[in-house]
C-alpha cells in the first residue's frame, strides 16, 4: 500500500542503551506521571476552548505558561485564523400528534432559523445513501431526521459510519428540497443528553438549520413515526456565524542534539466544544502530550532529534491549526521524521498501528516490543495519525498512531458530560509511557521513517 524506497530495509536493530532508557521511562512514566494534574489546570483555569471564544484565548495563554513552568524550548504561540460561531438557544419539539420537548443542540457551524423558526413534518432515513435513494418530492418540504444509532467499539468504527450523517446530511437534505435537519446523536449515551460535532456545508446546496437530538428522543421519536402517518416537528435556533478571529498553535520543544535539525512531532489539539469541559476531548491528549516529553527531560534523556509538542487551534471546526502547521512548514517537511497525536480521551492504547514507509517496518516491530508490556497488540501499516496530522502526512511525513480504547469514549465525547471527573487516572498515565517511549525511541534512534507517497498515488 506504500511506497518502497530503494535500497533494503531499515536496520532493525536499537542499541541496548536505547532500549534500556525506554524500559526506565515505561516504568517511570506509569508510577510519576503529572498528566492528571495538567489536565486539571487546563479545565479548571480555560474551560471550555471553542474557537474564538474568550476560552479559547485562555486556553493559548495558559499553555504558553504551562509550557515554559515545564521547562520546554523556544516556546512560542505561532498565529492561526479560526471561524467565531455562536451556538446559541435551541429548541426542538414534536407538535404533532403527541407533543413533546426534545433535547438538542445545535449542530456546529449550523445557520439558525429565522424569528419565526420552522415547522414542518418529518421525513425519517437511516442515513445519506438512504435519503438520495428518495424523489426530491417525498423530501421536499421536511425536516429530514437521520436515525443510524451508533454501537460502541474499541476502534471507533461505529462513529466512522454515523459521523457521516451529522457531517454531510444536511446538504444532502437540503439538495432535496428539506427545510432543516436533524440527526440522531452521534454517540453512544443513553442518557438524555445531545452530542454536537461540525457539519460541512456543501457549496451547491442551500445552507439549512441543523441540530442533535439525545439518544432518548430519538427513540421517542422514531415510535411516533413507527405509529403515525405524520408527526410534525418545529424547530428554533439561534445560532450564528461571526467575523473570524485570531488563535495560535502553541509549540514547546526539547531540542536534540547532534540532529537538532530533524523533528520528531507529537501533537494534541487546544480546543474544545463548548458544552462541556473539554476534559476528555481533548484536554486529556493535551495532557498526554506535554506529559510525554516531560517525562523525557525528566528522565535525563536528550534525543539526538528535536522532540516538539504542537497544541493546536480550532481541531473541532475544520482542523485551522493542523492545516495552518503544514502550510508554514511545508518546506520543512523532510524535516519531520515522524509525527503522533493524542485525540481519543483517555482510554488505553490498546494496539500500535503506524504509516510508514515498508523499508522501515522491521523498525517499527523492534518499538513495538518496548510497548508490548504496557498491553499493546501490533496493527497494520494503515494508521489515519490524527486530524491535526493529516495535512504533513499527506506531504509525506510518516505517523505513529497508537490506538486507544474507544469503548467508553463516545458515551461523553461532544457533550455536556465531557467532565473532568471522566478521566481514568490509570488509562491517562498508560498513554503516557506509551506516547513517551515511542517519541523518545523515534527521537534517539538513528534510522528514520522514510517518506509516504501523496495520497492519490496509494
């Protein structure tokens, strides 16, 4: 699936040295880790970080701060336009046959309605490919409801498949003719509550209004129409777009040595829906991150390459931090050795995947041993890096991407339930040593990673 540079293999072989600094830091990293603690500062000094929200900007001064107490290098906020969008007041309710208030959100980045809001009856699908299957007239003139349920997984598979629904269903209805849309949540929670995400306008269909309504609901919803020929529901948003603002990628490094030149990164992102606490998501990759590499330099350890720490901006509504990083490095993308990202709360890492070029997978067997202890299978050659990632990996940059225990994850992730209190101490501290081991390992080591090819030529 990749490409296979000239020549044989990577040497697989890590001097004992190596090997022995990252079985102390394994062990370090589980029984010393500060991660917890972070994590507690971010949500309890910034909050929630929507993008250009007054959180968002304590959020970067706070880790700028966080970032020299800690002892990082050349520690630097580095300048990224973001969208300022206001989630407002909600309010959704089935007014026909049997009335009922349902528990929403709006969608991120969803238009609101006008003063008047709109009332109209519902049209139910599965999903996308089931509505396009429909005549423009049995959608037109409805609130098109997308009813997929979400299952949880250890990979996150479920939401691959439903995210769709949230991401791309409302242009879809809204090619067909729909008023407004709403989805089922995006999450596994049977608790009344709603998950929000961002929705994706497309360019050639109306911009309509669209919410999340709670698992509960949807069900209540879905038996009305099971029972009804029409159910009528009206729909009040207030949600708007405002002018764009300024946020920052925050970046600390510990410098390497005799190839200071070279970058290992590793990444989290600093932002935040504003429901919740931004704890979980992704208050706990933060942590991991930062904790990563400070568990390093605590160690004593100096790498010969650069280890750098990104915390960028806005992941959540439309990835400006991660795209904004390749394009003021993208002649520096030989540079970057590696890459990893923190960005699925703290369950465990429970496998080890990696995108790398083929010569270099003897290599990265000979790292999955260090890791193996801490309870992590090997993966495939497949890994997706993380959204911040997406943008260098595509110019070439190879990417670690240990996998963490999604089972439990979306029962908080977009929601008012994204608290501190859900953070497991012992699944934060095992992502730590993990991330630890595999940055130092791939920072001290002599071999690289080789390079990926662009995108369209796998």
């Amino acid at each position: 699936m990749l490409w296979l540079a000239p020549g044989l293999a990577l040497a697989a072989n890590i001097p004992s040295t190596i090997r022995d600094d990252a079985k102390q830091l394994r062990q370090r990293a589980l029984t010393e880790s500060n991660a917890y603690a972070i994590v507690e500062s971010l949500v309890l000094e910034a909050g929630p970080r929507l993008a250009g929200s007054k959180g968002d900007e304590a959020a970067v001064a706070w880790a700028l701060l966080k970032l020299e107490e800690l002892g990082f290098e050349n520690v630097r906020a580095e300048d990224v336009e973001v969208p300022h969008w206001e989630r407002g007041e909600t309010r959704v309710e089935i007014t026909a046959p049997f009335p009922h208030r349902l528990v929403a959100t709006a969608l991120g980045g969803s238009f609101g309605t006008d003063a008047d809001g709109i009332e109209a009856p519902v049209l139910m699908v599965t999903n996308i490919a089931e509505l396009e299957e429909l005549p423009r007239s049995r959608v037109e003139g409805t609130i098109v409801f997308f009813n997929d349920r979400m299952e949880p997984t250890r990979d996150a598979s479920s939401y691959s498949r439903v995210v769709r629904n949230r991401a791309y269903g409302p242009s879809a209805a809204a090619r067909l003719g729909a008023v407004a849309a709403i989805t089922r949540s995006a999450g596994t929670s049977s608790d009344r509550i709603a998950h929000t995400g961002s929705l994706r306008y497309a360019d050639d269909a109306p911009r309509i209004p669209a919410a999340a309504i709670s698992n509960p609901d949807a069900n209540l919803l879905e038996r009305q129409m099971q029972l009804q020929d029409v159910v009528t529901l009206s729909l009040s948003m207030t949600s708007r777009h405002l002018e764009p603002r300024r946020s920052a990628n925050v970046i600390g490094e510990l410098r390497g040595t005799d190839a200071a030149d070279e970058i290992v990164l590793i990444g989290a992102h600093l932002d935040s829906w504003d429901l919740g606490q931004g704890a979980v998501d992704d208050g706990s990759g933060v942590a991991i991150a930062i904790e990563a590499v400070r568990q390093i330099r605590e160690a004593g350890l100096r790498p010969r390459r650069t280890i750098r720490v990104v915390l960028y901006a806005n992941e959540e509504f439309g990835v400006s931090g991660g795209k904004a990083y390749a394009e003021k490095y993208s002649d520096q993308v030989a540079q970057h050795v590696i890459g990893l990202e923190a960005d699925l709360g703290p369950g465990k890492v429970w496998r080890f995947d990696v995108r790398v070029a083929a010569k270099a997978l003897p290599l990265v067997e000979e790292m999955h041993k260090l890791i193996e202890p801490l309870g992590i299978a090997r993966g495939n050659n497949e890994a997706y890096g993380g959204a911040d990632l997406v943008a260098m990996r595509d110019l070439g940059m190879p990417v670690l991407g240990p996998r963490q225990d999604a089972s439990l994850y979306f029962e908080v992730h977009h929601t008012v339930n994204d608290t501190l209190d859900k953070i497991s101490r012992e699944g934060l501290d095992q992502n730590v040593a993990t991330y630890a081991v595999l940055t130092y390992l791939a920072a001290a080591i002599e071999q690289d990673f080789g390079r990926l090819p662009p995108p369209d030529s796998e």
